[in-house]
C-alpha cells in the first residue's frame, strides 16, 4: 500500500525522556548499555537453542522465537531513542514514525499471542504428560507460531493504515521517545474517532482472547500441581512456569495499559513503554537463562564445543 500523506507537516519532534543535556548523556549510556545487552543475551539464547540437540523441542522453539521478537522490538525503539539522545533537532520523518508505530505494534501484537502459545504448551506438558508428543506436535506447534507471527501483521495492517488516512496540520511535538499510536492521535487535527475505536477494539479483542487462552491454560496448571502429593513434584512443576509467568508480567500488563489509557504525555506512559519495549526484551534471555537449568546447562556446552 503506497503512503499517503494528507499532512501538512513532514516530520515529527519526539521530546523523549529528558531536555536536560547533562541527563541526556547519562540516558545515553544507560540505554546504549541495556541494547548492547539485550542484542547479546537474545543472540546468544538464538544461538544455544539453534546450536544443543537437546533444546529442539516445542516449548525452546517457542522461545527461539521470543527471542527474536525480543531482538526486533529493541532494535524498533532504541536505535532511535539512542540518536535523539545526541541530536539537537530529535526529528523523525513523517513516513519513519508511522514505520516504527507499525513494527512496534506488530511484534508487541506477535508477542503477547505467542506468549499465550506458550502457556498452552505448560498446560499441555503438565496437565497432558504422557500424551505432550502426540498434542504438541510439530505442526501444531508451526501453526501457532506463524499463526502468531500472521495475527500480529494483520493487527498492525488494520490499524496503520487509518493513522495514514489522518491530517496533521500543524501541531508535531509527540510527548514520547518513539512513536506509539495513542501518541499520534491527539496530532491529527481530522476526526480520529474512527482510528480510535478500531484501536480500542481490536487490542481488546487481542489481549482478551490471549489472555483467556493463558487464565485457561494456568488454571487448568494450578489444579493439576496443587493435586500432586509430592512437595518435591509440585515445586518442580512450579518451576517449569515460573520463567513464563515472569515474563508475562513484565509485558502483558504494561503494553496493553499503554494502548488502552488515554494519552496525556503523563510520566506512566514513557514508564509503561520503557517497561514492554526496552525492559522485558532485556530481561526476558535472564529469566529463561538463569531459573532455566537445561538452558544453563545447554549454554556450558556451546561454549565449550566453541573454545575447543
């Protein structure tokens, strides 16, 4: 689809977290910090489920992909985050930030549908265990992820181009480091009702069949755990969710909050942002690495089939 652009202006001003120079450079190496990071952490758990024979199962395929969402949403927002930290006019073009609002939307959409993926693969291996080969197997599990991967397109394709159809007239200062959606509407000086509702509708819509999907999935979890009569079974099968449920709430809650709340430029929503987009790509290679025995272990041996 060509862009049309109805706007009279051509590029936006994105205010980003401080106007402070001195505080500008501090952001700067901090956040350069964390995307070296993440790339590195989400690279390297790519590289131990590609390279360990003993990783090549549903749920570290799952999480291959994870990881490469992970790797895309950072690269998404930081880069430009990164360079408006040094530059004085902190622009970015007209078809740049409905690019970024696109990808953004599009990997955040493929990840919460994954993550629901996911949690129906803990239920499938603790409430079904002798019968996980035959359920997950491995053209259900490539259905639901490029059923995710589809799902987000097609929520991204929905809602971008109504924002393309819109006027922007005269006012470009987004109250943000990155361009979101909820932060263009109150730009447009046309009628953004249309571009709203849908909006509303289809993150709903969104977030409230995923997140049936995992309150299924763990409540069916939780009676089967809690019906084991060892302690040391029930805390095994604890643990196998615990990195999950972890990265769940790091994301879930923040990104659907930041696309449901009215815009405001209030602090809450840079730090709702900074927590799904920056945050979560960052600490999710932690969490699956660090309370992840097999990933551990799958790790040791990379490196040491590399250093021989």
């Amino acid at each position: 689809m060509a862009l049309r652009n109805h706007s009279t202006i051509t590029e936006f001003i994105l205010l980003g977290l401080s106007v402070d120079s001195h505080i500008q450079v501090l952001l700067f190496v901090l956040f350069l910090g964390i995307y070296l990071f993440t790339i590195m952490g989400n690279l390297s758990m790519l590289l131990v489920i590609r390279e360990d024979p003993h990783l090549h199962t549903p749920m570290y395929f799952f999480l291959s992909h994870l990881s490469f969402m992970d790797f895309c949403l950072s690269t998404a927002i930081v880069p430009k985050l990164l360079e408006n930290l040094l530059s004085q006019s902190k622009t970015i073009s007209f078809g740049g930030c409905l690019a970024q609002a696109f990808f953004v939307f599009d990997i955040g959409g493929t990840e919460v549908c994954l993550l629901s993926a996911m949690a129906y693969d803990r239920y499938a291996a603790i409430c079904h265990p002798l019968l996980y080969g035959q359920v997950m197997n491995n053209q259900l599990y490539m259905q639901l992820v490029w059923g995710s991967w589809s799902l987000g397109f097609l929520d991204a394709l929905i809602n971008i181009p109504l924002t393309m159809n819109l006027d922007f007239c005269e006012a470009k200062i987004i109250h943000h480091y990155s361009c979101e959606l909820p932060s263009l509407f109150p730009l447009s000086c046309s009628d953004v009702s249309t571009s709203l509702t849908v909006l509303v509708c289809s993150t709903l819509l969104h977030g409230g069949g995923t997140f049936f999907l995992i309150f299924f999935s763990y409540v069916r979890i939780v009676s089967t755990i809690l019906s084991v009569s060892s302690t040391s079974g029930r805390s095994k099968a604890f643990s196998t969710c615990s990195s999950h449920l972890t990265a769940l709430s790091f994301f879930y809650a923040s990104a659907f909050l930041r696309y449901l709340m009215p815009t405001s430029g209030s602090p809450l929503e840079l730090i709702f942002s900074i927590q799904y987009g920056v945050v979560t790509p960052l600490v999710n290679p932690l969490i699956y690495s660090l309370k992840n025995k097999e990933v551990k272990n799958a790790l040791r041996r990379t490196l040491g089939k590399f250093l021989q």
